[in-house]
C-alpha cells in the first residue's frame, strides 16, 4: 500500500474550511445586501429542454411525493416541501439541486402522454413554476447551505437546462423575478467558482457560465469567454485521452457526457462556435459510455457508479451524435473489457483515482463483473447514491467485490470518521501502489493477466489474477495467485488466509454440486452457467455465502456470493496448489439448465 495524503495536504485544508466558515458566518448579512444589488441583465434565449427524465418520477412529484432514494416527503398537489423539514442533509441537498426538474420536463414534454392527457402535461410546468417560485421567495436572497457551491451550481444547471420546458410563462412579475434570481445566482457562481468542490461540480459550474453567458444579453461576452476558459480547463483536467474520466467511476463519464451535450446544445442554439474541446470530449466521451455499458443496457457498477437507467444513456448516446467503435481497453481509466457475442467481463486494473478525486472510489482492484444479453451475472455490492449512507463506506472495501481478499485486509486504507476526514471528505488515504497488466488477443480467445501490489508491504505477497475468455464467449478461465515477487525476502513463512469472492446479482439462482466442486447459475431468463473451481485441500470446497447489492435501487437486495477459501504461504512463487485457484465459467446449452432442479 501506498500512501497518498501529507501533512502539508492537510493543513492547506484546515486553513480553506476556517477561512470559508468564516467569510459564510460573518459575511452572509454583508453578502444578502451585495446580491439585491446587482444589476439583472435580460436573456436573449434559453437553450431547449433535452429530454433526459423519468416520466414515472415525474407524475409522482405532480402528486406532491418527493422521493430521494429512501426518504421521501409528501407535499400534496398544492403543497410545497420548502416550509418542512427535510429528512436528512442529503436529502436536502437534493431537493435544493433540483435535479428533479428533468423529471418534470419528461411529463411536459410526453408525447404519449399530449395524447391521452394533455393536461398533464400542463401541470408539469405549473407545479415546476409554483416550486421554483415558493424557492425564490424563501431562499432566494441568500442561504448559506441552498448557496453552497455545489448546490448552488446543480440548481443553476437545472434551471437553465429545463427553462424552455417549464419555467418560461406570460406572467411577467413571476417570470422577471425567476430570470432575476437565475442571473443572481450565475453571478455569485461566477465570483465563488474557486470554492466550487473539484471534479464534477467544478465541470458542471463552468459549464453553468458558458451555458448562461451564452443566454445573457449586455454583459454576455465577460461570463462567457471565463466560462470557456475554465471549462476547457476542466475538460483538460478531468476527461482522458481515452474519454473516461478521472474519478475513474463509469457514472462520472455519462454525468460529463450530459453535461457536455446541454454545454453545446446552449452554444448552437445561439450561433455560438465556442470551445472545439467540448466536441472533442464529446467524441471521448460517448464512445466510453458505451465501453461501460452491458449487453442489456445497464452501466457496471465499478466506483460506485450504480447500473444507471438504460434509457437516459440510450437518449445520451443519441443526442452525442457519432459513430463510435467498440474497444476493448481505457489504457488512461485502466479497465479492460473481454467481449465475445453478448458475453462481457469486466475488470479494474487501475489504482486509486489521483487526489482529490477519490472521494468515490474504491479499493478493488482487479475486481471483475460478467454480463451477457440476460442480464448482469457476476457483480460487485456496489453502490448508488439512492441507498442508505451508513453503507457507504463498506460497500468500497475489497471484501464487497469479485476478487481475492487476503487475510480479510483491504488493498489499501480510506480515511476513517475523525479530524482528517472532516477536512478531507472520505478520501482513499492508502491505495494499492501498482497494478500492472498485459493482454493477448488471438483468433482462439483473449488472454488477459494482471497484478497489484496492495498485500506486498504487510505481507510480502502480490496477487495475480489470469482471465481468459474464448472466440464463443462460452468458455471462461481464470487464474487467481498470491506469490512472492523475485529477489524479495519473505516477510512470513507460515499460512495465510485467503478468501476468493463472486459475489452473484440477486436474479441468478444457484444450486451447489453435492461435492461442493462446481454450482449451478441460472439466471433470470432460464440461461445457465457452470462454475467449476479446483479442490482445494486446505480451505475445503466451493461454499455459498449470503452478500448484498446496492447497485440499483433505494435498498440493499439480498444476494449470494461463491466463496473459495484457502492458505497461502508467505514464500511461494504463487505455483503452488497452496498459492493458486483455478476456475472456470461454462454456459450450458437450455436443455441442461431444464434438466436440473431449481434451488429451493
């Protein structure tokens, strides 16, 4: 393990939250005043609305029910949940982003639903309106949690974003004081961009300057022409070569990618030629997108990412516009991708993301997920942001992922609860140091190894992990090693636990061989896959464990997991049976998957 945080690190940190806690305290009467002073300038356009909601979300938010992963409040049809205590701090977080207002634009602008119920459509804009307005009229002068920068930016993108659909009417005290507002609040973003929180938020903010920059009348060319500089600074910063981003989560790359598109969408609606580095990332990006997309349109869940909604990265893809190939390794993300027919493996084989952009991350490397066009097989716990928080943290460590776990110690360290994590959020402190990899592509099959050095300091051991996937998809191999580098003296020469996790998505029903050498994975539709893994003498055979998954939904599912057990000794070259688990995945024709008795 390698550490990652020094003490200049944080100290620079205390000294940003002091001065920031007191410019906010002692500074906001000061601030209220300077703000009801500006000036407003008039919009010129609005960019149209990009169709990027959920209809279902959004007829329960005309019903008055606000629902954010677990926690929900029921405001009625007329209410409004400003006045009400929120559930939790996330929550409000969200309910002041107004994310939420994509879902809205979805009901406005159905087109099944014009048909059967035009009026539907109607309410949308009236309750968007009525929520933004009862916003303004508490909180539009100034708040020191509502104006926090990366609220502050996510409300202002959502906004300008869904104006066309929703917020523009022909009441003219009410749409000049939601124009006002918006203007104010792109103007204190303009001046406090510098505290916006770095990756996503720092994207979206500058993006939130061209966009409105862009729409301004008067001052138009000042918000925008900064705007373009910091967003191609942003792009410069966080978006590789290979269009994954640098938090290194396949969420971050459609979050960018949409971000991106409605940048470039206000450009051309005005006839502005703006940066050529946001089409340019657009090209990186869509086709990354895509990289991290399975066979039956959901994203992996690595990093936290969660499985996404399939038809929200259909509609991304779309309005990205490019004709992109497939591919099969992110040499700057450091994920491969093994595919052959509607079979596809994934695997990590990077470290943690650079600082200070790991605050998502997790500590799983060479974890893998396989998928084919039936849905998601092997998984790890993974993650969204709809689940409970207080699973957050475990859901990063190794244990919660499809790869080798030694002595059930993570890969690396995150900053645990105190002072450090306060001043840093939940940053990776340690991370593996070095995984290295190689890859073979031949008319047979694809070979694929790599290793990381996450267990070499404590004790003394490397894990390697083979893969291999044939030219059919049907046939899938792998080797998993914990072996003592060359020119290394041993740190321990006794046995070490070690634990081999599949963790398996809750549809795939399993059933276990009577010797406990192979099972059985149907999934969903009735496919089957054979798991075979080698006998092991000293951690007895192939055993079913419970686990989780959190990778979708609002709450944790019940799942299991495949779990191979063993001792590994400090010395070996990793070719000893001691040292080395092979395995394999077979599919199985339907007539042997109907032949055998489903798991009761």
């Amino acid at each position: 393990m390698v550490r990652r945080i020094g003490t200049g690190e944080l100290a620079l940190a205390g000294l940003r939250k002091s001065w920031r806690r007191l410019t906010v305290e002692f500074g906001a009467p000061l601030r209220a005043v300077k703000l009801s002073k500006l000036q407003t300038s008039e919009f010129a356009s609005l960019p149209a609305s990009l169709n990027l909601g959920d209809v279902d979300r959004g007829l329960q938010l005309l019903d008055g029910r606000m629902e954010f992963g677990s926690q929900s409040l029921d405001v009625g049809t007329q209410g409004d949940p400003w006045s009400i205590p929120a559930p939790s701090k996330i929550y409000a977080r969200r309910l002041h982003s107004f994310d939420w207002l994509d879902d809205l634009t979805s009901v406005a602008l159905s087109k099944s639903l014009a048909r059967k119920n035009p009026a539907l459509c109607k309410r949308a804009g009236e309750k968007s309106r009525h929520l933004v307005d009862r916003w303004i009229d508490i909180y539009g002068k100034w708040n020191p949690y509502a104006w926090r920068g990366d609220i502050l930016t996510s409300r202002i993108f959502a906004w300008l974003n869904n104006w066309q659909a929703l917020l523009d009417d022909d009441d003219l005290e009410r749409a000049t004081a939601r124009r006002t507002s918006l203007v104010r609040q792109l103007k204190w973003l303009r001046k406090t961009y510098g505290r916006t929180p770095d990756g996503l938020s720092r994207l979206k903010a500058a993006a939130c300057l061209v966009i409105g920059g862009a729409c301004l009348e008067g001052k138009q060319e000042v918000l925008l022409n900064h705007g373009l500089d910091v967003l191609d600074d942003e792009i410069d910063k966080q978006i590789f070569a290979d269009g994954g981003h640098i938090g290194r989560s396949p969420a971050h790359v459609r979050a960018a990618l949409c971000i991106l598109i409605r940048t470039e969408a206000a450009l051309d609606a005005r006839g502005i030629t703006g940066s050529k580095e946001i089409r340019r990332a657009i090209d990186r990006l869509a086709p990354m997108v895509m990289f991290f997309t399975a066979p039956d349109g959901k994203g992996f869940g690595f990093n936290g990412a969660g499985t996404g909604d399939p038809r929200r990265t259909k509609a991304l893809l779309k309005f990205a516009n490019i004709e992109a190939k497939a591919f099969g390794y992110a040499p700057h993300t450091k994920f491969h991708r093994l595919t052959r027919n509607d079979t596809v493996v994934m695997i990590d084989v990077g470290d943690a993301p650079a600082r200070p952009y790991d605050l998502e991350a997790h500590l799983a490397p060479l974890a893998i997920e396989m998928s084919t066009a039936c849905g998601p097989m092997i998984v790890n716990c993974g993650w969204n942001r709809n689940q409970p928080q207080h699973w957050r943290q475990s859901m990063r460590s190794t244990v919660a992922h499809s790869t080798l776990v030694l002595d059930n110690h993570d890969t690396g360290k995150l900053l645990a609860p105190g002072i450090k994590a306060n001043l840093l959020g939940t940053a990776i402190a340690q991370d593996a140091g070095g995984v290295q990899c190689s890859r073979n592509n031949q008319e047979s099959g694809t070979w694929l190894e790599a290793s990381h050095n996450g267990y070499l300091k404590t004790y003394g051991l490397c894990h390697r992990r083979r893969l291999y996937m044939d030219m059919t998809g049907t046939d899938i191999r792998g080797e998993d090693q914990l072996f003592l580098p060359l020119g290394r003296e041993p740190l321990r020469r006794d046995q070490i636990a070690f634990a081999l996790r599949f963790h398996l998505h809750p549809d795939v029903k399993v059933t276990l061989s009577q010797n406990g050498h192979s099972a059985l994975l149907i999934l969903q539709d009735g496919g089957g896959w054979r798991f075979r893994a080698d006998t092991r003498e000293d951690g007895g055979p192939l055993k079913l464990e419970k686990s989780i998954y959190l990778a979708d939904g609002c709450k944790p599912r019940p799942s299991e997991q495949l779990v191979i057990y063993g001792q590994a000794y400090g010395d070996s070259d990793g070719q000893t049976k001691s040292n080395r688990v092979r395995w394999t995945l077979k599919r199985m024709d339907s007539a042997s998957t109907r032949a055998r008795p489903k798991q009761s």
